[in-house]
C-alpha cells in the first residue's frame, strides 16, 4: 500500500539511483540527530546561546540537503521533461524555487 501526502504533494513519483538514496537519507539521520541533540539540550537546561547554534547548524544541515535535492531534480526530472518538450516543468520549477526562498 503507497502512503500519500495529502496536504502538499503531487501524484508524480521518482526513481532514484540507490547512491543517491543513501546520500540523502544519510542526510536526514545526522539532521535526525542534531534534532535529537537540541531535544536533550532542553532537557538538560542548557543556556540559550549554546542551543541556538545548534539550530542554526540544523538549518543550514537542512539547507544543504535542499541543495543537493534541487541539485538532482534539476539535472534529471527538470532536464527530461525539457528535452521531451514538457516546458510546464519550468513554472513547476520557478513555484518551488520561490517556496524555497521565503
């Protein structure tokens, strides 16, 4: 049984090399991590400062993975889809692009 999104995602699905999977599931467990990190800073009283570098290295964390994700969906999804005449991927791709940079 697939498991959908239903507030935000689109019905599309996309077949990823098993390196890049590792790649960004790697990712997502350090940030997992760091969120477990923060969680026990609270827990232990530690002083604000010290916490909010800690999410300040998150987010860039999370920044990072955005990177790469882009960095790939641009390469392959975007570039197929241009090269097989679909150009709707490019306002697709301007909307994300613009979600990102709020």
């Amino acid at each position: 049984m697939e498991e959908t999104c239903e507030c935000c995602c689109s019905e599309k699905h996309k077949d990823r090399d098993e390196s890049e999977i590792k790649d960004l599931m790697n990712r997502l467990k350090r940030i997992e991590g760091q969120v477990r990190g923060v969680e026990g800073m609270l827990e232990k009283g530690s002083y604000c400062t010290d916490i909010l570098v800690q999410v300040s290295a998150i987010n860039s964390a999370l920044n990072s993975f955005n990177k790469v994700l882009l960095a790939n969906h641009v390469k392959t999804c975007v570039a197929e889809n241009i090269r097989n005449g679909n150009d709707e991927v490019i306002d697709e791709l301007v909307t994300t692009l613009q979600k990102l940079m709020r």
